[in-house]
C-alpha cells in the first residue's frame, strides 16, 4: 500500500474508533468489538486492570508476528486470574475494577507494545489495537471523572525461575538497588509509575517507602503468602536474575495526570496453576489493592460504587 493509502486506511480506523468512544459506557454491561477480539468489562471503582496478553483466539487469516523483536507467548490464565478479581470484588463489596481483555492471541497482535510493533505493520490488526488502547483510556478517564484518582494495574504472567511476583514500577534491577540504598531518590521518583501519588503527598511519602516499606503493596502481598519483588522481605531483583521492569502500558497509562499504578508479572506456581490458586490470588490482590486505596487517597471507601 502507497503511503497516501496508508494514511487513508489509518484515518478511517480512527473515525471508527472515535465513533465507538463516543458512546457512553454502562457499569454492569460488557462491550466486544464486532468480532470479539477485545472487551471491556466498565467498573465502578477507581481500579482499572488490562490485560494485554491473555487472549486464545488464533486467526489463521492473520500472519503470524515474525518482525524483528515481535514477542508472542501468551500469559496463561491471566484472564482467569482478572475474572477472579472481578469476583471477589463483586462478592465481597459492591464495586468492581473496569477490566480490558485483549482475545486475539500474542501471536497476531501484542497490546503492550507500540502499534508499529504491536502488529508487526499488518494493518487490519491495527482496528483491535486502537480499541483495546480506547477502552483502557475511556477506563481511566471514567474512573478519574468518578474519584479524582484511578489505579493502573497492567496484568501479566511470567516464566521465570523465581516464583514471585514481579512489580514493575518502570525501574530496573539496579535502581530499585540504589532506591532501596535511599540513593537519587528525586531521579527514580520522577520515572517511577506512581510519581503522581508521591507528588500527590508533596515529599511526605517517599519512593522507598512505597517499594519495600512496611506498608509497600508488596510487602503486604508477602504477607498474604505471596512472595513479591520490590517488598520489604525481597527489595529487588539480583543481577543474575530476571525480572520484567514495566512495559508499554505501563509507562503509557500509570503515569497519566491523577493515575499511578504498575505492572504485575505473576509466577506460575500458586498463582495460576489451579482455580483455587486463581481465588486465593484474587483475594490477597483485592484485600491489599483495597487497602492501598484507603491508605494513600482521600478516596472514601465508603462512597465507592454509589
Ligand atoms: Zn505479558
């Protein structure tokens, strides 16, 4: 295709998406795209999780991601594991998270990554990009409109060795190391994926404090019986050891104005392995997000939902 094609062909996905956007979205309802190959589940709580990599469906009319740097392994049961989530919430309050899906497999079309890479330049995987990135914004603006503040979590698995989970708050092994040694502190707070909440507090709360203090979200999820890296038992991942930092998603929606957040890379092993592990994820996930909230917002917890 010409490049003036392409242009039109673009322009025309935006006008399809931009009329999509401009409908008003219904907590209680689940919206697909007309072939279900992504899905939004809108919440009603300042809790927005996606999940970019969990998705089954392979299309044969589609190439497969081959370009250079294209990743394509799938996060098993990460969808699972947000329907969890989504049920604890809807069973134990009267709220639940927005959540997006991405249905299409890895192999086809990656979320979290830019759209030249996410599709591997296969323009008619650029439709269920765009929507997929709409809902998560339109997630994020409803949740900000409602609250004043959302929470991003990007929701992923990983087959590392270690069986923990991995946060990524957009810093490397090595700055988690010098943040956790209370050294350029300012530098890694203004990279970090929740600099908006630290500014929030106007130097009252420190990066340190929200990794691997005693009330960091991973040292509560320790607790909880689940071995987390940044936390105060684990503060960072050791040269010799992998550990995934934060993606596209990451880096492109935790640190909208008045949202923070990060990604979570889950471990197989007590995590996903069975739909009891699933439950007793979800549990600890939903007590210590909760608890999160409560503890540095001015969200009211009990104005939630209504
Ligand atoms: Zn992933």
């Amino acid at each position: 295709m010409n490049s003036a094609g392409k242009y039109l062909l673009i322009s025309c996905l935006l006008v399809i998406v931009l009329q999509v956007s401009a409908q008003t979205y219904q907590e209680g309802n689940v919206y697909y795209d007309k072939n279900k190959w992504v899905e939004f589940i809108p919440g009603n709580m300042p809790l927005v999780i996606s999940v970019p990599h969990g998705g089954l469906i392979n299309l044969d009319s589609v190439p497969d991601r081959t370009c250079p740097d294209a990743v394509t392994v799938i996060d098993s049961h990460t969808q699972d594991l947000a329907k969890a989530i989504d049920s604890v919430f809807r069973r134990d309050y009267h709220f639940h998270p927005s959540i997006v899906f991405c249905n299409l497999r890895r192999l086809k079309v990656d979320m979290n990554r830019e759209i030249e890479l996410g599709t591997c330049g296969y323009d008619p995987m650029r439709v269920p990009w765009i929507q997929w990135h709409n809902w998560v914004d339109t997630a994020l603006a409803m949740a900000v409109k409602q609250y004043g503040q959302s929470v991003y979590i990007d929701l992923h698995a990983q087959g590392h060795p270690e069986q923990r989970l991995e946060l990524g708050y957009l810093l490397t092994p090595k700055e988690l190391e010098e943040s956790f040694k209370g050294e350029n502190d300012t530098l890694y707070t203004s990279k970090a994926s929740i600099k908006n909440l630290i500014a929030y507090h106007k130097g009252k709360l420190t990066l340190k404090e929200l990794l691997t203090g005693p009330a960091a979200f991973g040292t509560w999820m320790v607790e909880s019986g689940f071995p987390s890296v940044p936390s105060k038992q684990d503060p960072f991942a050791y040269a010799n050891q992998k550990y995934f930092n934060g993606g596209y998603n990451t880096a492109r929606y935790a640190r909208y104005p008045n949202v923070f957040g990060w990604q979570i890379e889950t471990n197989y092993k007590g995590v996903r392995d069975t739909p009891d592990a699933y439950y007793r994820f979800a549990e600890a996930f939903v007590k210590n997000i909760m608890r999160y909230i409560a503890t540095y917002t001015t969200i009211d917890v009990k104005k939630m939902g209504k």
